[in-house]
C-alpha cells in the first residue's frame, strides 16, 4: 500500500489509491469501488452494513420508501461502523447511502419527484 495514500473518485480512472512511487488500480482492489460506479446495482454503496443500489431499490418497492439511511445513521451512533477501513474512500458512506436513496426515490415514487 502507499505510504500516504490518495483516493480517486474519478470514475473513468482506474486509479484507486496512489502516492508519489505507487498506485493500485481497481483490477488490484477486493471489493468495487461506489464511488467509481454509482449508478451499479451491486456495487456497495454502504461497505459496512452491505447495502447496494439493488438492495435499496427492492426494499423501495415493497415498502415505498428507503430506510437504509436511517438504519445506518442509528448504526453509526451506537458504534457499529467501521467506514475508515471496509469503504475504499476511507470516511463515513451516509453521503453516498443519502444520495442514491433519493435518486432511486426519484426514479419509483412518482410522488417523490
């Protein structure tokens, strides 16, 4: 691993991680990278907790909303997360968790639009 490394979020890169002497590309990573490729039902968007698009989406559609947010938001709190370690971006996913539950919201509740 880098010394020091620095995260790409760039999603046409395939840098993950670099330094000034090394960089691991996504082919090197165990896990897909969410902030790469937000819009893909599998990749996690919450790498703790391990809910994806696809997950959110189901549970849309059978209840009419989304709670992964809350959910995790309650886990956080009570010290259940480890962001800093499992996420590829190395910080807390409830950003990401927040955004992709109000374009999934925005794409199958027309009320919600």
């Amino acid at each position: 691993m880098p010394q020091n490394p620095r995260f790409c979020a760039t999603a046409t890169c395939p840098v993950v991680y670099f330094d000034a002497d090394i960089i691991f590309t996504e082919s090197e990573i165990v896990v897909a990278v969410h902030a790469k490729h937000p819009d893909v039902d599998s990749v996690p968007v919450c790498y703790c907790f391990e809910y994806t698009p696809a997950s959110i989406r189901v549970e849309i559609n059978r209840c009419g909303k989304a709670t992964a947010f809350a959910t995790i938001t309650a886990e956080v709190k009570a010290g259940h997360c480890a962001c800093e370690v499992r996420n590829p971006k190395g910080d807390c996913c409830l950003g990401d968790v927040f955004k992709t539950e109000q374009r999934l919201m925005s794409e199958l509740v027309p009320a919600a639009r």
